[in-house]
C-alpha cells in the first residue's frame, strides 16, 4: 500500500525540525488554542440541538437566554483563540524562515569557490528565497491545518455515528475515497511541483544573466536572442504552472463534490430517520450543521496536500546545498601563530593542483620562497596556472599535493578566519557590492580611520572617489557597474592595501589602466609594498619592474627566478614574453 501522503509530504520536512525546537513552547499553545477554537466550533452544533430539543420542543422560554448566551460565548472563544493561534504562528514561522536563510548563507559562505562556479546563481538564489518561503507558507498554514483538520475530521465523525450510528456510518463511508484520491494526486503533483521550481530557478538565472550582461547585449545587438531565450524559458514554465494549475483545478472539484454529494445522502437519509423516530429534528439539525463542518477539512485539505509538496520539494532542494560539505574548513585543532617567526614568509614546497576530472594537473612541482618584505612577480603565458597559484594562498582552492606555507605553518594548520585575515587580493576581475565607495574600501578594514582610507585610495590612485556626487559616499551600484573598469581597479586595490596584511596578493590589478595611471599607480606601489610580502601576477614590463624578484611559471613549475633584467638575458621564453607584452601594449 502506498504511503500516507502526509508522512510523504513532511519526510523532508523533518530534517528541518530542529529549527521548531525553540519554539516548542510556543507550538503548544498555538496547538491548543487551534484545537480549542475547533472544539468550540463543534459545540456549538450540539448547543443548537439543545435548544430544538429542549427549550424550543418543550417550550421552555428561559432557557433560550442562557443557551443564547452560550452560544455567543462559544462563538466569542473561537475568535479569541483563532486570533492567538494566528499571532503566536505568523511569529514562529517568520522566525523560523529567518533563521533557516541565515543558514543557508552562512553555509554558502562555507562552501568553496568551485561550488558557486558549479552552481547558476539564480538556482541557489531561487532556493534562498521562493523556496524557503514556499517552507514558511506551509510551516505557517499547512502543518497546523494538516493536524486540526484530521482531528477535527475523526471528532466529527464520532459525533455523528453517537448521533446516529448507522447514518453516521454512511457519513463516513462516502468520505472513503478521498483517500485514494489524494494518494494519486500527490504522486502526479510532487513531479509537476520539482519540475516547476527547478524551471523557475533557470528564468531566475537567464534573467540575472541579462541584467548584469546588458551592456554586453546592448553593444553586441543581441537584445532579442536574449528575449528570444527569455520566451523559451519563460514558456516553459508557463506550460508547466498552467499543467499544475489543470492537475489541482480537478483534483480540487473533486474534493468539492464529495462534501456536497455527501450533505445530499444526509438530507435524504435524515429525514428518513426523523420520520421514524430514530432522531430527533434537533438531532438532524446538529447532524447537518455538523456534517457541514466536514466540508472545510476536505476541502482544505486540496491546498494542505498541494503546499505540502510544493514544501517538501522546496525542502528537498534547499538540503541539496546544506548536504553539499564544504571541501575547506579550518583544521580541528588550529596552529597558534609562532611567536619567533618573521611575519609575511610565504612558501610554495612541491605545490601541485589539478581540477576534479580533469587529466592533467594545472600546476605540477611549484617551489617557490617569498622572504618577508620581498616582491615577487609572477608571469607566463596565458592559462599557465598563475591565478590558480595565487588562489591556492587564501585557500579558496586546495593544493593536490604539496604545501603553503605562511610563516612556516601550512595554512591547512592555520584557522581560516586568521589565514584570510594575513592575506590581502585584488584580482584582475575586480569585484565591488552595491554600497558606497567607502563601504567598498574598508570591507577588509572595518575600524579604519579617515586618514587610512584616503592613504590607500592615495595609494592606489583612486582619489577620483573623492570627485563622485557624494564623495566617498556615492553608492556605486551593483558590482560597481556605475564606474569604469580601471575605477573599480583601483578602489579594489585600495581595498586590499587598507586591509594591512602581512602577504598582499595582486593579479593583474593594473590591466584595465592606461599606461600614465599605471605608472603613477606602480610608484605609489613601491611604498606601499615596502615592508609587505608581495606575490603580483603581472605581464606589463612597467609592473615587472616592482620585483625584487621575477618568477616564470611554465608547463606547472616555476621554469626560472630572478631580475627582470638577468632573465631577459638568459632565459628566451621570459625575453619572447616580455616583447609580446610590449607590443601589445603599444599597439
């Protein structure tokens, strides 16, 4: 026999529980108040049948008062109760909701940097927001109206048959197959519900993608293949919800027809039985009025079922990114920093690295020594591993085999948080939040003084930010599209120089600058590096002329060291490299 639909629907709701444990307390009394509401919505049949069969039937007049009264009281109790149960929910579930989003970013925080090249951003950013708000609907609504209304249903019933035992029998029997029914929908509506939100999450991406790419589409025309593409998706899910919409459109006219068919056998059947005595016209009414309470659970329970799966699809994809481990994670008893060793020594011993699947490693037998206030360049050919090698410091990739070592520890050794806190970045592909300039600059810094600030915008040539409508408080908008490319450049530089790290990683910062901004940018930068461990991926000879030293990264491994100048002497392939650059450069 196939499972219950209910067990089904919260299966993968249940691994979500330990977010309701703090709100136990709460739970209890929004479930008694629910069951007290219902209860008082039940008694009220009973009080009518009362006055029928007692006050009206026999005429006694001074009851009708009384039974009035109670009447309203039980009405009165019912609101009051619906009104607690309501409040005390709509609390819990949004800070449950809350709670579970501050999760899932923090979990994405953990999660290496592989994963979010892995994954479209508008599939987890769907996840992050319809899915779990899907959760908080059905946490909200469903699961409270899943347990009254099936408790409501069996009181009901019981009710009925001490009523009339064999009408109420009937009552129950004709109610048997929306059982069967609900068990077939749900196998049906659980595919639609997955593939629907699935759909949703690749619109979400293409949209993301268009917005972000505007100039890109605009410049290149290809405004509408982007709608084009728009349609296709958009489609797509339209025939998808509209499919859903027909499956529970029938399913809920159904559930619709039962309740009246129902209410139908009753008005024939109950007058049968107060022709024959075998209830009273008091009797038949409460039997009515009671049977129409049936209704509501049946009906609702369309909805119930319907979010519920929509929840547990939901659910199942938000705990696809909670059970995806975090492949970086600071060692379980971190290394304490030693006391004696210079602060900034960086050191490559036989690093290697190759991409899962890939056949062949992108670094190999990488040694390399930065010794503390030093700079070292490193270059080679495009796709030679560089940002890779860069990467591998931070640890927002892991070495295959080999070690980095910062101040003699391996950095797997070191606590994440103080690891990243020692490194400074700025990459080529400068990346800026929608904040202010200065939000932007201390996002490393955050007790930064005035007087650092404009020191590292000075650094980094940046004090055009002090020209923006609003200074340093000029919001620059989503990854800083409101600026230009060697802008951004150089407000992710200052970034990296205010943070005051003990090893300062560069890749390529000066590519997107014209050779006069460069040139002003490469002197401030020598006071700047001074006193700082330095790893500058760079291809411009006016960059390469930072170095203390010069590293050639070729086929894996570092292929030579040295000065810029003893290199172009003696090693062919950094003299070719060098020429190539300069005559790009030039033209």
């Amino acid at each position: 026999m196939p499972p219950d639909p209910a067990a089904r629907i919260t299966r993968a709701l249940w691994r979500l529980r330990h977010y309701l444990r703090p709100f136990r307390v709460q739970m209890v009394v929004m479930f008694a108040a629910a069951i007290g509401a219902v209860a008082a919505q039940i008694a009220i049949p009973l009080l009518t049948k009362s006055v029928i069969d007692g006050a009206i039937a026999h005429g006694v007049k001074r009851m009708l008062i009384p039974l009035g009264l109670a009447a309203i009281g039980l009405g009165g109790a019912e609101a009051l109760m619906n009104m607690v149960r309501r409040w005390i929910q709509a609390d819990a579930v949004a800070h449950i909701e809350k709670t579970i989003r501050d999760d899932l970013y923090a979990h994405l925080q953990r999660l290496h940097a592989s994963f979010h090249d892995e994954w479209q951003s508008g599939q987890l950013l769907s996840r992050a927001t319809t899915d779990l708000s899907t959760i908080r609907r059905f946490a909200g609504f469903g699961l409270i109206f899943l347990v009254i209304n099936v408790l409501q249903f069996g009181a009901v019933i019981v009710l009925l048959v001490q009523l009339n035992w064999w009408l109420g029998l009937v009552t129950a029997v004709v109610f048997a197959p929306v059982l069967p029914v609900c068990l077939k929908f749900e196998k049906r509506y659980r595919v639609l519900s997955r593939r629907v939100q699935d759909q949703q999450g690749d619109l979400a991406t293409q949209i993301e993608e268009a917005a972000t790419g505007i100039r890109v589409l605009k410049a290149l025309g290809r405004g509408r293949q982007a709608a084009a593409r728009h349609d296709v998706l958009a489609s797509r899910v339209y025939r998808t919800q509209v499919e859903k919409a027909a499956l529970l459109g029938s399913f809920w006219a159904l559930l619709d027809l039962i309740p009246n068919a129902v209410i139908c056998v009753i008005l024939v059947l109950g007058t049968v039985a107060v022709s024959d005595h075998a209830l009273s016209l008091g009797g038949m009414v409460a039997f009515i009025t009671l049977a129409l309470q049936l209704v509501w659970p049946v009906e609702a329970l369309g909805y119930i079922i319907a979010s519920g799966q929509e929840a547990a699809t939901a659910a199942q994809r938000v705990l696809e990114i909670f059970d995806t481990p975090p492949r970086i994670v600071t060692a379980s008893r971190p290394a304490l920093p030693r006391p004696a060793a210079p602060r900034g020594h960086l050191e490559f011993s036989h690093v290697a690295f190759g991409y899962p699947g890939a056949e062949q490693p992108v670094l190999r037998d990488v040694v390399l020594d930065l010794l503390p206030g030093t700079t070292t360049v490193l270059t080679g050919a495009t796709g030679s591993g560089k940002s890779t090698l860069l990467s591998l410091v931070p640890r927002l990739a892991e070495v295959s085999s080999g070690a980095v070592l910062l101040n003699g520890t391996d950095i797997r050794e070191l606590a994440l948080g103080g690891l990243r806190s020692a490194v400074g970045c700025a990459f080529e592909d400068a990346t800026l939040f929608s904040a202010s300039v200065r939000e932007n600059v201390m996002f490393g810094a955050a007790d930064a003084t005035e007087d650092q600030i404009e020191a590292a915008l000075s650094a980094a040539q940046a004090r055009f930010a002090y020209d923006l409508p609003w200074g340093l408080d000029t919001r620059i908008g989503e990854q800083g599209m409101a600026l230009s490319g060697g802008q951004r450049q150089r407000i992710a530089l200052a970034r990296a120089i205010l943070s005051g790290p003990e090893v300062l990683l560069l890749d390529d910062p000066l590519s997107a600058l014209d050779v006069h901004t460069e040139e002003r940018v490469t002197r401030a930068l020598h006071e700047v590096l001074a006193g700082v461990t330095a790893l500058v991926v760079a291809h411009r000879p006016s960059t390469v002329a930072l170095a203390d030293t010069v590293a050639l990264l070729s086929g894996g491994v570092i292929a030579a060291t040295g000065t810029h100048r003893d290199l172009l002497a003696s090693c062919p392939e950094y003299a070719n490299l060098m020429s190539a650059s300069e005559q790009e450069a030039a033209a």
